[in-house]
C-alpha cells in the first residue's frame, strides 16, 4: 500500500500550521473551524505552497509539482459540481483514461447520467463527487468535511456507504471534519488540530480512552469538569470541583485538573440519593434538558450529560427542572491538565 508522507510549515493569518503526518490508510483530521484542516489538504493537493517541507508519495516528491499532475482525488465540502454540466459530463470531467459507465455504475448513479446536480439530493451530489475524484485513478483521496452538507437522517446513511467504500478502495485517504463522530466512524485513526499543532494522534478509541488534555477530552465528546486534585486514600485521588462536590479517580494528579467522564459511564437516579462509597461519584443537580436520540435520551444534570435508554428515562419520570443525581465511577474518571 503506498504512504503519502506530509511534513510542512504554511504560514496563515493568526498562526502557523505545522504538520508531520504519514496517512497509508483511511487518517482524520478533526478540529474546531479555522484550525488549519482545510489548509493541510490545500497543500497536499498543490493549491497552497508551503514555506518548509512538503509532500510526497512512497519517498517520490510532489515539491514543485502543479495540482494537475498530482495523483489526487479531491472532493471539497460542497461537491463544486458543475452546474451546467450533467452528471456523466461531470464525472468525465476528472476521467483519466476510465470508461465513465463503469465509474457510474460501481457508485449507483448510473441512472442519474443525465441529471443535473440541481435536480440530485444531497447523498446523490456526494456519490457524484466521489466519483469524479475517484475517476482521475487517483494515488490519495482527499475529503473536506465530507458529510457536512447533508442532514442528519441521509447523513447516518451516507456514513455508512461512505466508510465501507473507503474500505474496499484501499487508498490512503485523509479526511478533515469539524464532528469526532464522523472522524472515528470513517477513519483508522485520527489526529486532533488546533491552532495548526496536533494535540493527538492515534486511533479512535485511544483518544477517547486516554485523552492527552482537556480540548482532546472534550472534543470526543467527554464531561470536563474542573476541580483541584490532591492524594487521597485507597489509592484514589481525590478531587474538589469548582461546585464543592468531591469526586475521585484511579488516575493520579494533584493540583488544577479536568475531569473527564463519558456520558455513556454516567447513571442518573431521581428518588434518593445514592449511597455514596469512595469508588462511585455522585453529583445533584437540576435536570437542564432531554434530547432524544434514536433509543437513548441525553439528560443533562447540573454541570454533567448523561445517556440513558428511553426506558429508563420514562421509568425515573425525568423532567426539566426537576432534581436528579448524577453517578460515575471513580475507574471512569479521568483526569487531564488543563
């Protein structure tokens, strides 16, 4: 399998973006808007000099080398398909010696030939891009916020489609998102970007089990709590949050920390509070919100959210403004610097 290899400083307006990545499969960047992501698939593309460093494949270097004469696949976070143009006369567009009918057969869009992309839904104008990008016979895919533009229920969907094709085509294959959902249920591993610096990098559950600090954490999706850590007893640390309430974990620190717990680690109780020991956490608060999501329902309780199955919401009568209390063990919390 080749290796695209990227190491390289571009300068930007607020900041300086520098990377050092290896991607021979399916690498995410994620981060917050304007942390650079875009930009690194600019580079690789050829459509950003950078001012150190550069780009190559399998040890030969793209240096110099202009976007055309790059073997890279490029779908951009709006499609850019061409309006004025149907569907087959777009994916011609990017062919590179490859029977077109057979590029819209193998992505289901044959019947869509002379459709224009105004008259395509959003999952339909993504399959039409992957296949224009993939019709150039392309060495490295590029994807920019690829399930972006769809709404929630195609996006589930398309999701799905998107990460088995990435499977099967092999290609090393970089992707950049604002949503960690995305990135973990696509990628192979993925790199945290802010501010043009990787916080992490690794595979998907390494960041949500061992974040490396708070912004890690709570991008993946964690509660972060601040608090004050100091050596407690039965080899737990204990740690007083900015609310009063002390809660305690296995991991070791002392000082300023965040703590980090996953919703899904979090119980919710209504009728009395539980009977706390040193291995589970109990925070009180009002309840704040439900969201429903599928068979679960997220309930935020004081500084904490929750996911709970429906049936277990509906059994605790759980209702905003109401008091709940929150519990989590000690061997589910993490602590990170902040």
């Amino acid at each position: 399998m080749a290796t695209l290899n990227a190491d390289f400083t571009l300068p930007l307006r607020a900041f300086e973006l520098e990377l050092a990545l290896d991607v021979s499969k399916t690498v995410a960047l994620v981060g917050p808007s304007g942390a650079g992501k875009t930009s690194v698939l600019r580079v690789i593309a050829g459509l950003a000099q950078p001012s150190r460093g550069g780009v190559s494949l399998d040890g030969e270097s793209w240096n110099g080398l202009p976007p055309e004469a790059r073997r890279v696949g490029f779908v951009f976070q709006d499609y850019a398909l061409f309006p004025h143009l149907r569907v087959r006369a777009n994916v011609a567009y990017g062919a590179a010696g490859r029977p077109v009918d057979d590029v819209l057969t193998r992505f289901g869009i044959a019947h869509l030939a002379e459709a224009h992309p105004r008259e395509l839904s959003g999952g339909e104008r993504q399959r039409v891009a992957l296949a224009r990008a993939l019709a150039r016979d392309p060495a490295v895919l590029l994807l920019d916020e690829p399930l972006a533009a769809l709404d929630a229920h195609t996006k589930t969907e398309v999701r799905h489609e998107l990460a088995e094709l990435l499977r099967d085509l092999g290609l090393p294959t970089l992707l950049v998102t604002h949503d960690y959902e995305d990135a973990a249920a696509l990628a192979d591993e993925v790199g945290v970007l802010v501010e043009g610096k990787l916080r992490q990098f690794g595979p998907p559950a390494e960041l949500v089990a061992r974040p490396r600090d708070a912004f890690v954490a709570s991008f993946t999706g964690a509660n972060l709590l601040r608090g004050r850590a100091q050596p407690g007893g039965g080899g737990l640390t204990t740690v007083r949050l900015e609310g009063g309430e002390e809660v305690f974990s296995v991991d070791e620190a002392e000082g300023e920390v965040g703590v980090v717990v996953y919703p899904w680690e979090v119980a919710v109780a209504r009728a009395h509070e539980p009977d706390a020991d040193s291995a589970l956490n109990v925070v009180r608060g009002e309840v704040g919100s439900l969201v429903e999501i599928a068979n679960r329902v997220r309930v935020r309780v004081g500084p904490l959210t929750a996911e709970v199955t429906a049936a277990s919401a509906a059994r605790l009568e759980l209702a905003r403004g109401g008091v709940a209390y929150a519990t989590f063990k000690a061997t589910g919390t993490r602590l990170v610097p902040l």
